[in-house]
C-alpha cells in the first residue's frame, strides 16, 4: 500500500482539476470540439492501456521480446525522415514475434523502404506490411479519431462472454484509416467472435486479422 502512494499523489492534480473542469456546464460549451474529441480520446486510450496492464497473461519474456523488436523497428522508421514527415505516418506493432506495419505513406517507394528498415531485425516470425499508399495521407487531428476507435473496439471484446477460456488482453487493436487490425494467438472460434464484434463498432470501415491460430 505505501508504495501505490506517490502513484496516488502524482495523479492527484489531475483528478482534482479536469473533472471539476469538465463538470461545470458553460464549460463544455465553450470547449472547442476539438480539444474535446481529444480528451475523450486520451480517456479511452487511456482504459485500453489499463485493461491491458491488468489482464497480460503472456509469459514476460515474451512481452519484453516483443516490446524489445518494436522500439528497434520504430526507431528505424524515424530516422528516415522521408518516412515521419509530409503526414506519413507509420504504425509498428508486434505481437508474439508477428510485425505488422500499417498507416499511410506518400508513395511505392516510402513503403517499401519502411520494410526494408525492419525485415532485417532478429526475431520476427512474420512480417505483414499493409501501409496504405496515399496522395493526401491523414493529419494528426483524424488519427486521433483512429485512437478512439481503437479503444471503443477494445472495450466491446469485454462482450465476449460465451466463450469461457477467452481474455480480450490477448488480442492487440490497432486501426489505421478506419481500418481494424486485430493480432494475437487465438483459436478460430475466438477469431471469429473478435472480427464479428469488431465490424459492428461504429467508424469501423474494414476488419484485417493477423492472428496465429491454436488450433
């Protein structure tokens, strides 16, 4: 308990301030709409993370594994500055040795450059490349509204409850464009039951799985 202290201390500022902000009706009146979408976002995000944290069942080397080739492959995306600049934008994920890349790119050439800068890294098992070749690649502002979605997706796998041995915590949500990824180790009933939930999300456009099966 004394050590959840200066937890419950750095967060204290922030309880206080933003609720009391947000409760106050003139407020959310003159809150631009964008500043507000972002806080709500930030709040789902937030939820996801937290579910996440509670409920990661993997054994922690591989956790660490995969978080470990993850930080390499992001930062060899940014420093190919062509890569991070003019609203290109390039997701890195990878789940159990699986690396996905996904967003939007400016062009052929950006994106087989983005695979290029990973293939290399030890311990991927499977490399699924599907960035999105774009002349008018999203802004920071709609990828927000990706990170929203991303967490509603989340947060609606916790209605999966007809399967007993299944946890929501072994499937990893991204969404680039509308578009939902969903990874993980899964059986195919699980599969099916995450992508059937999944298409009913509002703002979802398209479901991709990039699971590894089980059974």
């Amino acid at each position: 308990m004394e050590a959840l202290l200066p937890l419950a201390q750095t967060l204290q500022p922030f309880s206080t301030s933003f609720p009391d902000t947000l409760s106050q009706p003139s407020a959310l009146k003159t809150m631009p709409s964008r500043n507000l979408h972002f806080y709500t976002s930030i709040l789902l995000a937030s939820l996801v993370l937290l579910l996440q944290g509670c409920h990661e069942q993997r054994p922690a080397g591989y956790v660490l594994r995969d978080r470990n080739i993850q930080l390499t492959a992001s930062d060899a995306i940014n420093r190919d500055k062509d890569l991070v600049y003019d609203d290109n934008n390039v997701k890195v994920v990878v789940y159990d040795g699986v690396m996905l890349l996904c967003g939007q790119v400016r062009s052929e050439e950006l994106k087989r450059r983005a695979q290029a800068h990973v293939e290399v890294i030890e311990g991927i098992k499977r490399l699924v490349n599907d960035l999105e070749v774009t002349d008018e690649p999203e802004g920071f502002w709609r990828r927000r509204e990706d990170d929203t979605t991303t967490a509603r997706v989340k947060t609606a796998l916790l209605d999966i409850t007809s399967l007993p041995d299944f946890n929501p915590s072994r499937v990893n949500v991204t969404t680039s464009h509308h578009v939902v990824y969903v990874m993980g180790l899964v059986t195919h009933e699980e599969a099916e039951a995450v992508i059937g939930i999944a298409r009913e999300v509002g703002g979802v456009q398209k479901v991709v799985e990039v699971f590894e099966y089980k059974d």
